[in-house]
C-alpha cells in the first residue's frame, strides 16, 4: 500500500485547490540539466499532482517520454513504468510515515537508473482537516540519508530553502547512462534565508572556502561549509535539536561546557559566542577536527573554545576510529568498535587513527577544569563516556548535561540509573518531546539532565479541593508543564518566562467559559489583602471555600477540578525546579532556619478594569514564584499586558513590599496581553513588575494569579 483511502480523499482535495500543487515549476531548469547531462530519453513525475506542473515546467520534446503518477489523482493512479530519471517533487515530506518505506521502495523498483527528489524538513504553510501540518515528516539529511543508502547510491545532494535536493541511482538498476552533473553547477546561488529568529546567509565578502553567516540576537556567527551536510547543519542548527539550543541558552555566561563530539563546532561557537561560554571541544574525526578549528579561528574565539583532536571512551587507548562516510560535517562515526548508532556491527566507508582518554583523566591532571556543563553526542558509545566519567559527574560543580540516549539500548538505559546515583535528575516531558516517533532513529533522543536539588518541600494544601482531580486535569496539566519545559527563561532585566498556548485550546474555551461574571467578584481590598480603599478597579474571587460561594456550582466544580492539579506537589515543584537556579540562595537561606522549606499555591481569579495601574514591585517576600495565566478572548487588549522594569539607580532593589513610583524605573518590555499566554517569573530583589494604567474605556481584563507561597518563619 502506498496510501490510505481517507489521506487519498485529503490530497485530492488539496489538489482541487488553485495553488497547491505546483512547487515542480521552480526545478525546470534543474531537471532541464539532468535530462541533458545523462542523455535520459524518459521521465517519471512521481506525485505529479493534478496539475502536472512538472511538465508545464519543462514542455518536452517528442524525443523526451513524460508519465505522470499519483495515486490520488484518479486519471494518474495507474501503475507507472520505470523511467531513466524519475523527479519525486514535494512528495516525500507529505506521504504518510507508516508507509514512506513502501514509497520508497516503489521509487527504487521505478528509477532506471536515476531519481531526483526534494526534501523540506520543515512544517508546511498548510495543515490537514484534523489539524496536522501537511508536512506529516519534518526531519533533515541526518534522518534521510540512511533511508536512501539503503536503496539507492546518492550521488549528489545540494541544501535548499527550508530542506535539500539529491540525485541518487537505484541500487536494483543495471542501465547504463552518464553519471549527472553536479547540482551545485545547476543550482543559482541562494539569498539568505530566515531561521527561527535567526538570519542566515551567505558570506559574499569572504573570497575563500564558501562560508555560511548566522545572525543571532545582534551577534554574527561565521560556519565555513564546504559540502552540503555542513551546509545544512548551519541552515537546521535551529530545528535539529531544539532542546540543546533551549539548555545552551539558559547557561549562565562565564561558565564552562565540554562538548563530547563536537563534529564541526555547530554548539561549541554558539554557546561561545551567544552565551559568553567557556567551551573544551572534542572531535576526532579528522576532517571534522580541521572545520572545528577553522569554525574557532574564524570566529575570533581561539581564547575562548579549545578543541582536541581526541576521542572520550572509558579507558586510554590508541585504537581505530571507524567513520559512517569520509566527509566533513559526517556523523555516526564509531571508535574502537566497528558498530552504527545501535551498536549493531555494521560497515565502515572508513578507517583513521585515533586516541582516547577518560573525562576523569583530564580533570584529574588538571589539563581541563570541572565543567560547569557537559554535552555529549557521539552517537551510540555514550554509556562507555559516562563509564569514564562517573568521578566527575559526581562532583556537584556539574550543574546539568544533555545527552543524545537510545532508550532500546540496555547500556544505554543504565546510564540513567548511573546518573540519577549521582544526584542528576531529568523530566519525563522534555524527553517525551524529544524521543524519535518512528523510523531509524526511534527511540532516540536527548536527555536534558540537571543537578538534583538538596533542598526539601513540604507543599501544604490549604484549600479543600473537594473534587479529586480527573484524567483530564493530568492531561492539561502534562500539556502546561510540557510547555513550560520548552520556554526559554529572559534574564533581563529579571529572570522571567513567557509561554504562548499554554493550555490546550479546547481546555482555554472551557476556562474563558467558566471565568465568572463581573458581579461575582468583589474588590481586591474587601478581601483585606491590601488596604480597603487600594485598587479598587482590581475584582477578584480567592481560591477559598468561602470566596467560592459566590460562584456559581458549575463554575465551583470547573475551578475546584483546576486547582487539584494547579495546587499539586508535582505542577508547584516543576516550578521550583524551573527557577532554582535563581531560588538557590533564598532556599538555602530558609533551608538553613528550619531544614524545610514550607509552601503552597495561592490562586485567585482577577478581572481588572479603568484606570486600574499598579506600580514597580517585586512582590510580598512571602512568594516564591508567580504565575500570571492571561485569559483574554481574543487579542484586542494586547497593550495592556504587565510590564516589566529596571531601576534607574542599578544598586537599588527591594524584597517586597512598597510599589514604587514609575518615575525611578525605565519600562523595559511589556508582555502583550494575548490569549492563552502565560507570565511566570522567581520572585527576587529585582522582579520589579507592574501594570500601566488602563486608559481604555468599559475594560474587562481577566487573568488567573496564582504564587507558590513560603509558610516558612524565614520567608528570605
């Protein structure tokens, strides 16, 4: 089978549409170059479409033999025949994955001998009735190529925007035809292209080596890319491990990451260059090594990133090093065994020299320090690393590491239980996100794991729940806490969060449907949280039995189910993690008084309205950490978000307390109010926040507050 009947409906609807379909007609010229270069007399339009823009592209001669296939246009879903170039455009990311290995076992029975195919690795514009984007696959070369080795001979690949092309003959073809051009000699050179918050390019200025540069939050970032694969690491250095570029972010500047398989430096010159990072890169690749150097002395960072042409394993030793392909920017290279990523033995296009030392050996001589953090990815011997590690990781100087894991492997899974016994701890969610869904690579993924913290929390409930929490309560709660390991924490001018689509947006509908009327709040100083007469354009309803009298059941049992899983040891302590970086020395402080830290959540529903304005504050000392759930309908209020400050005087902070005049504070961002957003930052000395004043007439601006708050006598 080679598509399902209900995806066959899908696409023929798609392709009844006026521009779907015709992404063949920019690779006329291209295709124009293979036919010429092979002498090929017969092409195959695989997924032609209903349109068949492929052949509108290229008018061929007489000479020239055109079929068009797809199975989900009626008039072209007969049986194709083999073709001495077959082109499969725009097809490839968009078959469904159960069935991309029939797919492309077909292509290989029908390219006699060629094929020319497309590739995007990223999400499509469009999406499918049930809400997937129409790219069902999103993955780059690393993913594809071994698919295609294990079919065809790839003869050439050239990156695109957003993905790559590539020319392969078929490994079941005898026929014999010239060997095709080069497509680089057949592609026009690229304009530079947007990536993420990125913008990459070319370098027109530099007259060597074809280079690539990144511009990142105002820093330039050179990559020399000499072949395709390097080529593309630049182009997906943003969507190939989200997770790694989410850790390096949230490093602290001036600290130190050793880099286990650095490959050609793609994270060692970005956490170099982007977070102030100390970084010892190892690669023994010896093509890779070279690119790791140039990338460090191009980059100016020859103080800052030291490589070594060594391999880290669990013992000293001079051995082979076995390599996938021999090629720069090439991965899945093996030392001392001759195996793949599974550590199944496998064959080697490839054999250097190489030498290996243990991570405790080089902090034991001190030719390296105690890292701060480690990244390690060396795609199947990570346990034998960790092996010659283990001192080190014990030493409570390692903060965190990520580590690329294959959970099919028992050697691998060990090296959980090894980490945990040396105080790391990981989340279940970030992993889950991370692990490969299907094909090669599944089951495979990074580990994000961190320094379990000493302190110990004792979250005291308060509130009588009443209702206990439901299978759907833990689902929006995984979904919010998923969310939440994904953002990225801003550090200026306080640490701070923000997280778009926090709750799923069936369960938003029910909270914006459930928030009660105006009338069932009161304001905020009739609860005597603040003084009687302070913010009175502030109404609120406590997360109290007796607050909750005033709404109605419905609303009660719809809060109450909320505020099981809100109010949980799990959802609060996520937090506590999230920020304990920033928490640490509160925590201890508090730890040190009472060898307990005592808390528990605080929630209330708000609905703010005109001329309501609230200050530069840090909060009451007693919060650990606040969470603002934005609950608008829609975006129309987006101006009236909180804003956050600096103090004109730097020295100036305040544990709590007094709201300050605006006149001493420079407004340095304001989070749009928008729906479905979330606020959340650790309360310390400089989380000066506040509202400005809404000046908009007949305003309703409703959010959900809620604070982990400290029980403890010693609150800071």
């Amino acid at each position: 089978m080679l598509i399902t009947d209900q995806y066959r409906a899908e696409q023929a609807a798609l392709h009844a549409k006026g521009n779907y379909g015709t992404a063949a007609l920019q690779y006329g010229q291209l295709v124009w170059g293979l036919l010429n270069s092979t002498g090929a007399t017969s092409i195959l339009d695989y997924g032609c479409g209903s349109k068949r823009s492929l052949l509108q592209a290229l008018n061929p001669p007489e000479t020239i033999a055109y079929e068009g296939y797809d199975p989900a246009i009626p008039d072209y879903a007969g049986a194709p025949l083999p073709a001495e170039l077959v082109c499969c455009i725009d097809v490839l990311e968009h078959i469904e994955p159960t069935l991309l290995d029939n797919v492309l076992d077909h292509l290989a029975e029908l390219c006699d001998p060629y094929g020319f195919f497309t590739v995007h690795s990223g999400p499509a514009v469009k999406v499918l009735s049930d809400g997937r984007n129409a790219h069902l696959t999103q993955q780059g070369p690393d993913w594809w190529l071994p698919r295609f080795k294990q079919r065809f001979e790839v003869y050439d690949m050239q990156p695109i925007q957003s993905g790559f092309v590539v020319v392969v003959r078929s490994l079941q073809s005898s026929t014999q035809l010239p060997r095709p051009s080069k497509l680089r000699a057949l592609i026009a050179p690229e304009s530079s292209k947007s990536a993420s918050t990125a913008v990459i390019g070319k370098d027109s200025s530099n007259a060597g080596p074809p280079q690539m540069v990144l511009k990142y939050q105002g820093k330039r970032i050179v990559f020399n890319t000499p072949n395709t694969m390097t080529a593309w690491r630049v182009k997906t250095l943003f969507e190939k491990e989200p997770d790694t570029i989410r850790w390096i972010e949230q490093m602290v500047p001036g600290s130190t990451l050793v880099d286990i398989g650095a490959n050609v430096g793609m994270y060692s010159v970005f956490s170099a260059i982007v977070r102030n990072i100390k970084v010892f890169a190892f690669e023994p690749e010896s093509q890779n090594y070279a690119l790791l150097n140039a990338n460090i002395a191009d980059n100016g960072l020859s103080e800052q990133v030291l490589a070594f042409p060594l391999a880290l394993s669990d013992s000293m030793q001079l051995d082979r090093l076995y390599l996938s392909e021999f090629s720069g920017g090439g991965s899945c290279h093996s030392f001392a065994d001759k195996v793949g990523f599974d550590l199944k033995p496998r064959k080697s296009a490839f054999a250097q020299g190489a030498f290996s030392v243990t991570l405790d050996q080089l902090v034991d001589s001190g030719a390296i320090p105690v890292p701060d953090y480690i990244k390690l990815d060396v795609d199947g011997i990570e346990h034998k690393v960790l092996a010659g590690a283990r001192k080190t990781l014990a030493n409570v100087g390692v903060k965190g590491l990520i580590v690329e894991l294959n959970t099919h492997l028992e050697e691998h899974n060990a090296v959980i239980e090894m980490l945990q016994s040396v105080g790391f701890t990981f989340d279940p969610l970030q992993v889950r996100g991370a692990l490969r869904k299907d094909g090669l690579f599944e089951g495979v993924g990074e580990f994000v794991f961190s320094r379990r913290s000493t302190n110990t929390i004792d979250f005291n409930k308060t509130f009588k729940i009443g209702v206990p929490r439901q299978q759907q309560g833990r689902l929006v709660m995984n979904h919010v806490l998923g969310r939440v390991a994904q953002a990225v924490t801003t550090e200026q001018p306080f640490p701070y969060l923000v997280v778009d689509d926090v709750f799923p947006s069936d369960y938003y509908a029910e909270m914006l449907e459930h928030f009660p009327t105006p009338d069932s709040l009161r304001p905020i100083g009739d609860t005597k949280r603040v003084p009687v007469d302070a913010y009175r354009e502030r109404n609120v309803v406590l997360f109290t039995d007796e607050e909750f009298s005033r709404i109605t059941p419905d609303q009660q049992r719809f809060w109450r189910e909320f505020a099981g899983w809100m109010y949980s040891d799990q959802f609060l302590n996520f937090f506590v993690q999230k920020f304990a970086l920033y928490l640490e020395p509160r925590l201890d402080r508090i730890m040190a008084a009472d060898g307990v830290l005592k808390a528990r959540g605080d929630a209330l529903l708000v609905n703010d309205q005109t001329n309501y304005a609230i200050g530069p504050h840090t909060d009451a000392p007693h919060r650990l950490v606040t969470f603002l759930f934005y609950l608008p309908k829609d975006a129309s209020m987006r101006e009236l978000g909180t804003s956050v400050y600096r103090p004109k005087d730097p020295a100036f902070t305040c544990w709590g307390g007094p709201h300050h005049a605006r006149e001493f504070f420079d407004r340095v961002n304001t989070i749009e109010f928008l729906p479905n957003r979330l606020l959340s930052f650790p309360k310390t000395e400089r989380s000066f926040h506040g509202v400005e004043q809404i000046m908009r007439a007949n305003v309703n601006r409703p959010l959900l507050i809620n604070n982990i708050r400290v029980l403890n006598s010693v609150t800071h």
